[in-house]
C-alpha cells in the first residue's frame, strides 16, 4: 500500500507539472550575420595615386567630413598652387589696370572741366569784345557824321576808327582762341579715349586668361578632392581593406564598408519549413555569436522585426532588432556571424508528448 500510494503520488505530481509547467519551443537560424540597420555604403578607390595616410581603423567612429583614406595630392597640389599664384596675378594686374583706368577718367573729367572753364572765359571776354566793337562802331559813325559837319576835328574821328579797328583784331584773335581750345579740348579727349580703349584691351585679355584658369582650377580641386577620402555620413567603419602607406590601388578597388550610426541589424536565415507560419514579428529571440563564445560574453537578446515573405533554397529571411542597451552590444561590429534562436512558443510536457506520440514518424 506504501508504494501504491507513492506511485498514485508521483503520477499526480506528474500530472500536474505535465499540464500546468510550460516548456518553450524554438527554432535555430542555419546562419546569420551583423548588418547596418541603415543602408551602409562600401567606398571604394578613385585613383591609382599611392596612399599616403589610412587614419581610421575598423570599428572606429567618424563623422561627416572626416578624413578615412588620403592618396597622394602632392604633384596636383603644386600645379594647383602655380595656377593659383597666376590667377592671382592676373586679377592683380587687372585690379591696377582698373585703377589706373578710373585715374585716367578722373584726369579726362578734370581736362575738360579745365577747356570748359577756359572756353567760358573766352566767351565772356567775346561777348565784351562785340560789346566793345558795337560801342565804336556806334562812336565811328557818329563821329563820321559829327566830322561832315566839320563839328569834330579829324584826329578824334581817326581814333575812333582806330579803337573799332581794334577791337575787331581782339574779336577776331579772340574767336581764335576760342576754336584753338576747343580743338586742344578735343584733342586731350581723344588721347584720353585712346589711353582707355588700350586698357579696355589689356583688360579684356587679362579677363580672358583668368576665364581660362578658373576651369582648370576648379578640375584640379575636383580632383584634389577624390584623392581624400572623407565620410559623406558620421558611422562606422564595418570593414576595411589591409592598406599600407605607398599602397598603389586600382581604381574601383573596395577600401572599406562605412555604417551608418543607426545601430545593427541581425540577418538570419531559417529553414523555410521550420520556420514558416511559427516565426513571426515581435518573438524574442537569443543570438549567440561564433567569434564571442556564449559561454565567455553570453547572448546578446533580439527581437523579431521582420520575416521574409519568399523562400530561397529552401530557406526564408528574418531581420532581428538588437538589445541596445545590452553590454554585449558593444562588442558587435559589421559582418559578425552567429546563430538566432527565436522562441516561437511555449507548451506544456504534456501537449508535446502527445504531439510526439502523433508524429507521422511514431505511427506503423
């Protein structure tokens, strides 16, 4: 009766565990990766130049605009330099010929203020002349009616003559002079004109000759530019190349991967007949990684994000999110392989059992 009453125990005991005690069911990825949560970006080489500097190294943070890969720039760099100083001298020597053209129009504006100014003088002192001439034509004709008479003597009538005859060689000497400036006038602004068309020609040459520099300038930067490298993103170096100092490398060769600063992703895949319908988005799961062993740095926590909605060989695609926050997180770089087991769901010893003892391989 003792050992009646401890089986009837035990199997009670049993009972209960078998259907109360939830076991979990999960399935193991066939293999898996570290990714970018973002798009990562491999950079690759743009000239056969040597290498001269690879300041970052993998893992190594960056930000937008860093230096990840200099070529050598040196010989570029000079001719850069030589056409520069040129553009700088011609834009110089244009700078002077500007000056010196805005120093000529301030002399031709002053020249011809001066003509202008001499001019009215003359023309002030013509205007008195014909004043002067009138007043001794009205005196010669009256003095010539006064001398009919015999009521003047003759030599006043000869002066008065002679003061029109005067004034009449000082108008007409003066109207000389008047045309003579104004030729000499005339004659400073067209040596002026003159001067300033031949600046406007060395002008317009040393305008042409930057012209032709600034694309040559601007090619050589351009290509200054490719030779250094930079992060067009702040990330992460996920890969890079064996890069030595003198290096030479072809164009198009991979240098290295660059991630962005989204974090990582793990890429699994499962088989298609396992997995299908029993993994799905939000299931925990746990990825042990092939190069940390689990039993030194443990398991890094997941989450499910996305599963695949098309086979390949056989197999179907899941995207796990990381646990951020984990320490082993830290230690997780781009390309990192491993292993993801999802916890797709939990049941009890007893419903397993009977699934067993249903299982097309149990039955005759």
């Amino acid at each position: 009766m003792f050992f009646v009453a401890g089986a009837i125990a035990l199997f009670a005991a049993w009972s209960v565990l078998a259907f109360t005690v939830a076991l979990p069911l999960s399935v193991a990825s066939v293999d898996g990766r570290i990714v970018a949560a973002a798009e990562s970006i491999e950079l690759t080489s743009r000239s056969r130049e040597p290498l001269v500097a690879v300041p970052v190294r993998l893992g190594a943070h960056v930000g937008t605009g860093d230096l990840l890969v200099q070529f050598d720039a040196l010989p570029l760099e000079n001719d850069l330099e030589l056409l520069r100083q040129r553009a700088q001298k011609f834009a110089a020597e244009r700078e002077s010929l500007r000056d010196e053209m805005s120093s000529l129009d301030a002399v031709a504006k002053n020249e011809a203020e001066e003509y202008d100014r001499a001019m009215d003088g003359l023309r002030a002192r013509l205007a008195e002349t014909v004043a002067r001439i009138q007043h001794a034509e009205n005196a010669e004709r009256m003095y010539t009616e006064l001398g009919s008479q015999k009521r003047i003597d003759q030599l006043t009538l000869s002066q008065a003559r002679s003061n029109l005859e005067q004034a009449r060689r000082s108008l007409e000497a003066e109207r000389a002079d008047l045309l003579e400036k104004s030729a000499a006038k005339q004659r400073a602004l067209n040596q002026i004109a003159s001067d300033h068309a031949r600046l406007d020609g060395k002008l317009a040459q040393l305008t042409g000759a930057i012209a032709e520099l600034d694309p040559q300038i601007r090619q050589l930067e351009h290509r200054i530019d490719e030779l250094r490298l930079r992060a067009p993103f702040p990330g992460k170096i996920g890969a890079i190349a064996q890069l030595t100092v003198g290096q030479v490398v072809e164009p198009g060769t991979w240098l290295l991967t660059l991630v962005p600063e989204h974090g990582y992703e793990f890429e699994a895949h499962f088989v298609a007949a396992q997995a299908a319908g029993r993994v799905r988005v939000d299931q925990h799961a746990r990825i042990e990684f092939f190069a940390l062993p689990w039993t030194q740095y443990g398991m890094l926590d997941a989450r499910v994000i996305r599963v695949g909605s098309e086979e390949r060989d056989g197999r179907v695609r899941v995207d796990l999110e990381l646990d951020r926050d984990a320490q082993l997180y830290g230690a997780v770089s781009h390309g990192l392989k491993g292993r993801a087991t999802v916890l797709v769901e939990e049941v009890t010893l007893a419903r397993k059992l009977i699934n067993l003892l249903g299982s097309p391989r149990l039955q005759p």
